[in-house]
C-alpha cells in the first residue's frame, strides 16, 4: 500500500489512521478466509499536526488508545513509555512508583 502510494509521486499520503483503517480490513479479511496473519500491530504517526496511535490484531479487531501494548506487557503494564512527536521518538522508562505497604495489613476479607 505503501510502496504504491510512494511510486505514484503524486504528493498525497496516506495518514497513519488510513493506515490503520487499511490494516483493520486485511486483518479481518484474511480471518474471514480462515487463514489469518499471526501479527499484532500498533501503527502510530502524526499527520497535519495530530498524533495517531492504534492497535489491530489478528481477528481484526482495531481500537486506538493514548497509550498501547503487545505481547505479555500488554497483560501486565507499559512501564516504558515512548512519546511519538513529530520530532521523533523518545524513550522513557523503565519507570517504577514509590509504593508502601504500610497500611496492608488493614485490608481484611481478601485472604
């Protein structure tokens, strides 16, 4: 699609959510076919000066958040974050929370 849209040189391109539309639409064709492809995606952009990012999984299933996994960290959390500008990308992380425990042992009827 891509490749396409680049060997036109006609001076418009595809916004990352016309990225992400496209690839909801091949996802759940392919699951439809019973022969999907085993990816999960996260597509993340800016496009006129708006920031984009979203999801697709195999199924087709499709949704945009501010902030996205995959894999096990999806389970767990996203403790590194990368901030998407249209500058670049940064890493941040691992970050961690300072947490006590000082006030657990008054948490009753969940043993």
């Amino acid at each position: 699609m891509v490749i396409d849209e680049e060997l036109l040189g006609d001076g418009h391109s595809y916004s990352p959510k016309a990225i992400h539309s496209w690839l909801t639409r091949v996802m759940y064709n392919r699951r439809s076919k019973i022969n999907p492809l085993w990816n999960t995606v996260v597509i993340g952009g800016c496009y006129n000066g708006e920031s984009f990012l979203g999801y697709v999984d195999m199924l087709g299933v499709a949704y945009e958040a501010p902030t996205l996994a995959t894999g096990y960290g999806a389970y767990l959390a996203q403790y590194e974050i990368a901030i998407v500008t249209e500058k670049g990308v940064e890493l941040e992380g691992p970050l961690t929370l300072e947490a006590s425990w000082d006030i657990a042992h008054l948490v009753s009827g969940f043993e």
